[in-house]
C-alpha cells in the first residue's frame, strides 16, 4: 500500500478554515484518497474522499494537487466538535477494502 | 449508513483469561473488520471477517489469540484470549458501506487487562 505523511499535530482556532495536508508521494493512478477522523473516544468516521477532482462535502473540502502527490482537507469554519484525530489513507480502486491507518494529524481547536 | 452497536463497551479483566466482543450491524454486509487501537496509537487492522468463511488475519495476529466467528451478515465476535497487559486497548469493529466506498466503524470496546 502506497504509504501516507501528515504533520503529527495542528492547531487552530474556532471559526477559522483549517487546511490539514497530507503528502502522498508514491499514489498509484487507481489509489483514491481517503479522510477519517476520529474524535475522542470514538471510532473514526468517514470525512470525504476523492481521486483527481477536488470535492465538496457538506463536512469538508478535499483539494488534491495536480500530480495527486499531495493533498489537502479544508475544514471551512473550525469548531470545537472537530478537534480530533485526522487520518488521510489511500485505497486502491478494485482492490482490498481494509483501511491502513498511519498517525493522522491530532487537530487542536482553540476557542 | 450503517449502524454499529459492540459489547461491551468497556471491560477490565483479569490476566489469562478470554474476552469476547460483539459487534451488530443493523444492515447485511459482505465483510467485517476488527482492528485494535493500542494506547495513544493509530489503528491497526487485526483480521477481516467474511460471512461463512474463515477470517483472514493480518500478519503479527493468529487465529489462537484471537478467534473470530461471523455467523451471519449482521453480527460478528472477536475473542481475546489468554489476555496479557500487552492486549489493554481499544478494540473496533468496522464495516464497508453496501452502495458508498466507506467504512463504518462502531464505537469500540475499551479493554483493560490487569
């Protein structure tokens, strides 16, 4: 599985966007991209996904850059419910549906 | 969507004894998943569970230790057996979405192994 890197930790502050990146240098053409989050004490829930486009959910935005080696989740207007643990993971089209989680990003909401 | 329920939800057990989990879904589906989420860490898939067949464990986890049974296509169990301080964690159940390219992960079982 192509692996995944995400800053070990952000921070920010309640009403303001939020941009969480995630470097995936080593996609394959048929990898779709993957956000959960988990927030605490909870299972992880799914956040959006996309392959080349970006895309719009009614939780987030995923903008995926050009060569797809990168990628990033905007949280538009921050609140504290979405402090949490922010997962990116790519997934092979055709292929297993197990996840593979890495570390995710540990967002810190600030009131 | 899909709903997931587990029993427990939490649990503190004592050492060399076995704990078994339930995870229920309010929907048929094809395959389960159990992962375990060890303290302060990221998930880690444990086996994948089909209807009528045996899981399929990912490499580091054995059928002994962790036995899994899925009897229908809306419930499974993971065994924990044997228990060690070393198996204190958090353990999930997830399952893929019928029409969407999703998971849905129930809300876990906290496990402390004295």
């Amino acid at each position: 599985d192509a692996k995944t890197t995400q800053p070990n930790s952000m921070e920010s502050n309640e009403e303001e966007p939020v941009h969480l990146p995630c470097n995936h240098s080593t996609i394959s053409g048929t990898d779709y991209i993957h956000w959960y989050r988990q927030l605490p004490s909870q299972g992880p829930e799914y956040v959006i996904h996309g392959l080349t486009s970006n895309v719009n959910n009614r939780m987030a935005s995923l903008a995926i850059a050009e060569d797809r080696k990168s990628s990033t989740l905007i949280l538009h207007r921050a609140t504290l419910r979405d402090a949490a643990v922010y997962y990116c993971i790519l997934k092979r089209l055709g292929g297993s549906e197990k996840l593979v989680f890495g570390k995710g990003t540990k967002l810190t909401v600030n009131p | 969507s899909a709903v997931i329920s587990q029993k427990p939800s939490r649990d503190i057990c004592q050492r060399g004894t076995s704990l078994t989990i339930q995870c229920q879904v309010d929907s048929q589906v094809t395959m389960m998943f159990w992962y375990r989420q060890q303290p302060g860490q990221s998930l880690t898939l444990i086996a994948t569970a089909n209807q009528g067949s045996e899981a399929t464990y990912e490499s580091g986890f054995v059928i002994d230790k962790f036995p899994i049974s899925r009897p229908n296509l809306t419930f499974s169990t993971l065994t924990v057996s044997n228990m060690s301080p070393e198996d204190s964690s958090i353990y999930l159940c997830s399952v893929g979405g019928l029409l969407t390219d999703t998971q849905y992960f129930g809300p876990g079982t906290r496990l402390t192994v004295l």
